[in-house]
C-alpha cells in the first residue's frame, strides 16, 4: 500500500501533537478531530501548541473589520474531552461565548447563534 506525501506529513504533525491514530490519514483535506487522552505536563495541565493555533490564524483569519481582542480560539472538541490539538479542530468565538458563566453559551450559539455578535 502507497502512502501519498500529505498523507504522510498528516499522520507525522498528528504524531506530534499526541494523536496516534488519524481517522483519516488518506487525504490532506480531511484530518481527525478526536485523539483520546491528550497529552499533559507533569502537574496535569494540557499541552497546547501554539504553533497548531497560529497556523490556523493564518488559514483561517477573522474578516477586516473584526476586533481581535473580541474572539477566541476554540477547540470544537475540547482537548479535555478527547479532541485533537489541530486546525481541524478549531474555530472562531466570540469571547462573551467562550468565557459564558452558563454551560450551555457555546451549544446554543454553535447551533444557531442565537446570541447576537458584537464586532
């Protein structure tokens, strides 16, 4: 069985960040939000990396006209829950949603936004 190159350089950056098994290794587009248990430093805090975050900054910028300091990078599954710390698995919120007291803020607003957003 051949292995194309982005195929190969997927399952290396996965590799990496701690995510031994992609579910789908056979194309560059496509690439797996969930990882099992993520990898943690000595006192049990998450490793991030700040590389994957930027590179998704870059790939996906907020439009002109946006207030940087208003949004957040957010993981879709969340690294305590399994999620993998890659670009797939990232995206934009708004800061009042990702810093809601209320547990339910990202659902509703992922679901339909039912929250207004504020530039």
């Amino acid at each position: 069985m051949l292995i194309s190159r982005p195929s190969i350089l997927i399952i290396f950056s996965l590799m990496l960040i701690g995510c031994d098994t992609p579910a789908h290794a056979d194309n560059h587009l496509t690439e797996t939000r969930y990882c099992g248990e993520p990898k943690r430093t000595a006192s049990g805090k998450i490793l991030r990396s700040k590389a994957v975050r930027l590179a998704f900054e870059r790939m996906y910028p907020l439009p002109p006209g946006y207030d940087r300091s208003k949004w957040q990078v957010d993981h879709v599954i969340p690294l305590a829950s399994g999620g993998c710390d890659s670009v797939s698995n990232m995206q934009w919120l708004p800061e009042s949603i990702k810093t809601c007291s209320d547990d339910s803020c990202k659902d509703r607003w992922e679901r339909g936004g039912i929250y207004p957003i504020k530039r």
